[in-house]
C-alpha cells in the first residue's frame, strides 16, 4: 500500500509518496508489498532473514 503524500493545486508531489508496511516479520519489523518471505509457526520471515530464523539458540544447561 502506498501513502500518497501532499500535493501542490496542479496535482504534482510536493513530497515522494510513503509506502506504507502490510504485515510484520516474526521480529516485529515492517514488511512492505512485493518482499519474499516464508509463512512459518512463528509468523513471516523475510526471504533475507530466514538464516537467523534457522540459527538454533545456544543454551547452558542450568543457565535457563
């Protein structure tokens, strides 16, 4: 979805068009129309994120 910013009498942007997010990635951060990403129990992951989302946490045991 994109915002369509103020605009002079003529029609003419005064200031560029904000695009606006959809939906959140399972951090929390925007995504925005057109980005990859997969559906997972956690939510959406971004395409660029999905090795982070991978990466298993590191735990001691006895330190949770």
């Amino acid at each position: 979805m994109i915002f369509r910013g103020q605009r002079d009498s003529l029609g003419v942007p005064i200031e560029p068009d904000e695009e606006m997010p959809v939906a959140e990635d399972w951090q929390g951060e925007p995504l925005f129309d057109g980005e990859e990403c997969y559906q997972t129990e956690d939510g959406l992951v971004k395409l660029t994120d999905i090795h982070d989302y991978m990466q298993p946490s590191k735990m001691i045991v006895g330190e949770a």
